[in-house]
C-alpha cells in the first residue's frame, strides 16, 4: 500500500474527493473538514476553512494522531479508532483513513458528535476505495511522466500553451 505522497492524483480525483468531503461536511452539519496526509500536508478540505490556518492545524494533527498510535501500542491496542478534542466553543475529531490519511472533522457546540461519528465510518469506506484505485494506477510520478490524457495537478498540458501563446 503506498502512501499518499506517493500517488499521483489527477483533477478528476480532486475532484471525486472535494465531492466526498462535501458531502461529509452536509451530512455531519460540521463546520469544516479537512483531508490531511499523514506525513501532515493538506490534501483538501470543505466547509468554513477561510479562518483556519490550515497549514499548522494540518501539521499538529498528524502530530496528534501518530501520538495517539504510540499510546495505544504501549497499552497493547492496534490504534485507536480516533481521537477527540472537547473544547468551549469548538470540538475536533480526528481519525485515520486506512493507514493512509487523517480526518479532521471540525465541529461547533451544536453538531452531534454520534451523528458525526456515523458519517465519519461511511465517509472512510468510500475515502478508502478511492485511494485504492489510485494506488493500482502504475508510479509514472516517480519518473517524471505522466498521462498525457491525464495531467497531473497544476501540470501544464501543451493545450494550456497553446491557449496562453495563441496556436502560432
């Protein structure tokens, strides 16, 4: 299984998860949600993210979730499923997305944490298939190439040039 890093995610696939996310932010009434790498980046995120600082938040729950994996081995468990933070005004709940990914579900005083927790297990499945069907594809990332029907991210296609410089 290879990590996230190590996948080559097209727009689609962006796309397929920022659908996934949304979906999840509805159906749990949170106040954001954020797809984190474990290695701590931001993958993607839905809901009320303009006032986080997303890049730390990021960081420190990846921190928090391999803290959590080192207690539960020295308490002879696997892992723990998730992680919970209660504060006044604001709740986190963190989880990890089959050894590839972690959750953080940013909720408010009036969400339900059950109902968060029922939505997190579906959303986790599906997460899950997704980054299955993106380790099947062949590492062409590593070489430097890839799909030219396919561009990567931020990847300029020759289209794109085409557009910018006019067709010559």
């Amino acid at each position: 299984m290879r990590p996230i890093a190590d996948l080559v995610i097209y727009e689609e696939d962006l796309s397929r998860i920022n659908a996934c996310l949304s979906a999840l932010q509805r159906k749990a009434r949170s106040a954001a949600i954020l797809l984190i790498d474990t290695s701590g980046q931001l993958i993607a995120s839905a809901g009320a993210t303009d006032g986080l600082d997303t890049t730390p938040l990021a960081s420190l729950a990846a921190g928090s979730i391999a803290a959590a994996g080192a207690l539960a081995q020295l308490l002879g468990e696997k892992e723990f499923s998730f992680v919970f933070y209660d504060g006044e005004r604001k709740r986190l709940h963190l989880s990890l997305i089959g050894s590839r990914a972690i959750l953080l579900v940013l909720l408010d005083q009036n969400s339900a944490v059950a109902l968060v927790r029922l939505q997190v297990k579906k959303f986790s499945r599906e997460m899950e298939d997704i980054f299955t069907e993106l380790s099947r594809r062949p590492n062409s990332g590593a070489e430097g190439k890839s799909s030219p029907s396919k561009p990567a991210i931020g990847e300029i296609t020759d289209d794109d040039v085409e557009n910018l410089f006019g067709k010559g």
